[in-house]
C-alpha cells in the first residue's frame, strides 16, 4: 500500500490527485508503456481510482493502448477534461498535439507542451495516476519529475538491457529530484509458448533480481513476453481489463498490490 506523499521541496499536489507514480525506463522499446496501462488497470482492479498521463512525448502509446478515439473536450475556463478508456481517467499528449509535429521539437518546447498538459488537465477525485514518461533520463524527464508532486516511480527493465548502469541512471535521476523509487519491473523475462504455455526463460533465471540487487531496488514484478499481452496491448484492450484470469493480468494485480 503506497502511502508515501511526494517529497519534492515546494511542489504543490495536483487537484484531483491522491498520489502520483511515474513509470520510467533507461531506453524505448522495454515495454513501459505497456506496465503503466495494465498496471494502471490492475490498480483499478483492486478497488482505486485511476488515471493515466501519457507524458511519452515523442512516443504517446497510450492513445492506440487504451483505445482513444477523438479529441478531449474543454471546460468553459478551458480546462481539458480527461478522457475515458475502461474505467480510467486518461490524458495523453498524442491527442493534443500533432505527434508528427511534435517529433521534431527540441526539449523546452516539448517541456512547455507537457507543462501546459499537466497544468491544464483536471482530474476528477484519482486515488493514483500513473504517469508514462518519456525513455530515458533527458532534461524533459527532469523537468517533469521537479514540476509534478511523484509519491513513488518504478523503473521497467528487460532482461536484454543487460546494461544496470541504465536503471543506476534512471534510480540517480529520480534521487536528484528526491523521488522514492518503488522499485524495478523486469518485462519479457521469460517466454510463453502461446501454443503449449510453457515458460521458458530465454536469458536465464534471475537476471531482474540480479539488476535490481545491483541498482539498490527490489524487484516488484516479471513479466513475461507473452503474445497475447501484446496483442492485446496493441489494441486498445490491454490484458487487465480483456482478460482479467490469464496469468499475465494476475502478474499485474501483484505488482498492483506490491506499489
Ligand atoms: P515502451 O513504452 O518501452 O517503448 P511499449 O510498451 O510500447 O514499450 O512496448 C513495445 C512493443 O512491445 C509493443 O508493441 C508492446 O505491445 C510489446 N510488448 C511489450 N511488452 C510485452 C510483453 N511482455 N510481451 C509481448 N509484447 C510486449
């Protein structure tokens, strides 16, 4: 139960918002984005409500994960009222602004368009938001993690990124801006058969628990490459809420429980 309350020096809570958890990871492609969307489900599952921000500013998956269609509507002070996709309250940069365009912004103007997002998103009575950053531990991550109040932030990992000193940099990042690290989330660790479910573990047993003994973290979950998770990811329905018994949505629930 996560009841540690930002600590960063002066930051104001967000209205509307209990406790904030960042998701990061050292580089693209580990599959964060698809830990913030069923972890933000699996949470909700376990009886909170939940929101997500997709902050991923360069890479917003969040609008094709959770099945987004349209454009926000605003409030008559212009406020922009979250969206909703299964039960959460979901805001994500990809559908205010043009992500082509936005690809070829440099840093303050990337920064300034998810300032304007967090400051202008009204939330409704969230007991967490999970927001997905962008890859990595750039100035915009920076910037975020010193303008949004974050209770806790868990860094995804694969099993691939051998590198630890990825995740040291992540953990570094978040302990500048004096933001606990819950802990690690190995994804892919192992590999589901999606014909006979067995379980193989490709790049050997353990590796998360090494990397995260290594980095000073406990590890809050493996998640195994399984291509239903992906599939269903891809589709606007992630596992959580498609398919609640399989084993990877429990997986989730864990983790959910662990936060
Ligand atoms: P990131 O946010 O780190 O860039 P994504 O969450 O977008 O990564 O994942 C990249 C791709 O990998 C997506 O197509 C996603 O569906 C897939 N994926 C992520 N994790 C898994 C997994 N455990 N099993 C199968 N596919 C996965």
């Amino acid at each position: 139960e996560l009841v540690a309350h930002a600590v960063q020096d002066g930051l104001s809570p967000l209205p509307g918002v209990g406790n904030v958890i960042a998701v990061a990871s050292g580089k693209g492609g580990v599959g964060k984005s698809t830990v913030a969307a069923n972890l933000a489900l699996a949470l909700q599952a376990e009886g909170a409500r939940v929101g997500v921000l997709d902050a991923d500013i360069y890479g917003p998956s969040q609008p094709r994960m959770l099945g987004l269609e349209g454009k926000p509507q605003t409030t008559p002070d212009r406020r922009i009222l979250p969206m909703r996709a299964h039960g959460l309250q979901v805001m994500s940069i990809g559908v205010l602004v043009q992500v082509d365009q936005a690809m070829i912004w440099r840093g303050p103007m990337a920064t300034q368009a998810l300032q304007q997002m967090v400051s202008e998103t009204q939330w409704s009575d969230l007991d967490y938001l999970i927001v997905d950053l962008p890859p990595g531990t750039g100035d915009i991550q920076l910037t975020l993690a010193q303008r949004i109040p974050v209770a806790g932030a868990v860094t995804v990992t694969t099993p691939q990124d051998v590198a630890v000193d990825d995740v040291r940099r992540s953990v570094a990042m978040f302990n500048k801006v004096r933001v606990p690290v819950l802990g690690l989330i190995e994804n892919m660790s192992t590999h589901v058969c999606s014909n006979c479910g067995h379980e193989e573990a490709i790049f050997g047993r353990g590796g998360g628990q090494r990397m995260a003994e290594e980095a000073g973290l406990s590890l809050l979950g493996e998640i195994p490459l399984d291509a239903g998770l992906g599939r269903s990811t891809d589709t606007g329905a992630p596992i959580v809420a498609a398919d609640p018994e399989h084993p990877v949505a429990q997986r989730f629930r864990d983790i959910a429980r662990r936060v």
